[in-house]
C-alpha cells in the first residue's frame, strides 16, 4: 500500500517570492510520482514526473522537483511565482503496474501581489 | 479541440435519482478512470477501464457503476443517489495502463444531491 503526505494544508506567497510545496510518500515498493496542479473549476494537468535518473526534475511553467529516496520526498519548487500560479497542487504516487495513482490532500497556493 | 470532455459539467438531483455522467476522449488512449473529489478537495481513484475491460475497482458503493462503451468513452451510472454522492467527479486517459503514463483529466462534473 502506498500513501502520501503533502505537509501543508495552505501556502500564502507573494509574487516574485520563491515556493516549495512538501510532499512525502510512503511505500512498501517501487513506485512513480507525480505533480499535479488544478486550477480554480478546471481538471487537473500534470506539472511533472520522476519515473527513474536523474532525480531533479524539470516540469512546465518553470516548476521542478527533486526525488529523494532515502527521505521519500518529492519536494515542488519553482524559483519565482506568478499570480498565475494561484492554485491546488497535488503530489501523487502511482503504483508500476496498472497506473493507480494515490494522490495527497493537496497543497493550495495563493500569490498576492 | 477539448481532449477530455465530461457532460454534464452541472448536476443537481433529488436523493434516491439515479443519474448518469459520460465522458469522451479524443486522444486515441487505451485506459480511461473515474476520479471522486470531495468537498476538501480529496480526490481518490474508483474506476479503470483499458480497452474496455475494468482492471481497477475501488471500494465503492455498487450503487456505482462505470460502462465502456468503446475505448473512447467511459460512463459512470449512479442509482440511488445519497447525500454523500455530492463530489466533483473527474474523468481521466492516459495512453496505456502502465503508472508511467500521465494521465489526462477533464474538467469534472459537479453533483450536488439535495
């Protein structure tokens, strides 16, 4: 079984100002992780993936991630936020075989100016 | 060109209806979902479908109940509608059934049961 933790509930940020979203998984087995990021009233789209290599991640909208096994974390940063970047942000996991991703309680970042 | 396309994007029914969502893809994938979010903004898996077969099965309500008409679309049944079926449902593809794959979402369906 696997699950995910995503650290905190609400991140407030000014504009310019760098973020990191926190996400921590657990896991009994290998397994693929993913960041999603949902717009207010839209699906979800994916920001990034860590399937195996080099385990800093670049993803769209400037965003990235790096894998860290021994800490299974899956910390989200980008250098500098846009007002645009107001959203949900979700870390998930999936599972190697039949793609079931699991996915955490999501993170709402809110830029102000 | 919408990739994913759910309808009813609103729903609003009666307890104890039985309603349908349907959803559509046009990217020409093999495996298609069914996502709940709830009121906190959870979202939890309950259906896969890949080329038509279910291969996930969540432990859900048989009160649910998905369809595949064709690898295209995936239909989500719901009799006997409760209160607690008042979710975003989200519709999602993806190229195949491997976890490697991203997975595409629509824009949801949004069901309040009064």
């Amino acid at each position: 079984a696997q699950s995910v933790t995503q650290l905190d509930s609400q991140v407030p940020v000014f504009e310019e100002a760098p973020v990191e979203l926190r996400c921590n998984y657990s896991s009994s087995v290998s397994v693929y992780l993913f960041w999603y990021v949902q717009y207010p009233n839209q699906g979800l789209q994916l920001l990034l993936k860590y399937l195996s290599g080099s385990t800093l991640v670049k993803g769209i909208n400037g965003f990235e991630a790096e894998f860290n096994k021994s800490q299974t974390s899956f910390h989200l940063r980008k250098p500098s936020v846009h007002i645009s970047d107001t959203a949900e942000y979700f870390c998930a996991v999936s599972d190697r075989s039949w793609g079931k991703l699991q996915f955490g309680a999501g993170t709402q970042v809110v830029v102000t100016p | 060109d919408t990739a994913v396309s759910q309808t009813p994007k609103y729903l609003v029914t009666q307890m104890g209806n039985d309603k349908s969502i349907k959803c559509e893809q046009n990217l020409g994938h093999d495996t298609m979902y069914w996502y709940k979010q709830d009121s906190k903004k959870f979202l939890k898996i309950m259906f896969s479908y890949n080329n038509k077969e279910l291969i996930i099965n969540e432990t859900v309500p048989n009160r649910f109940s998905p369809k595949s008409p064709d690898k295209a679309h995936l239909n989500l049944h719901i009799n006997s509608l409760e209160l607690g079926d008042s979710a975003v449902y989200f519709c999602a593809s993806s190229p195949g059934a491997s976890g490697t794959y991203e997975q595409y979402f629509g824009p949801g369906t949004r069901l309040t049961v009064t």
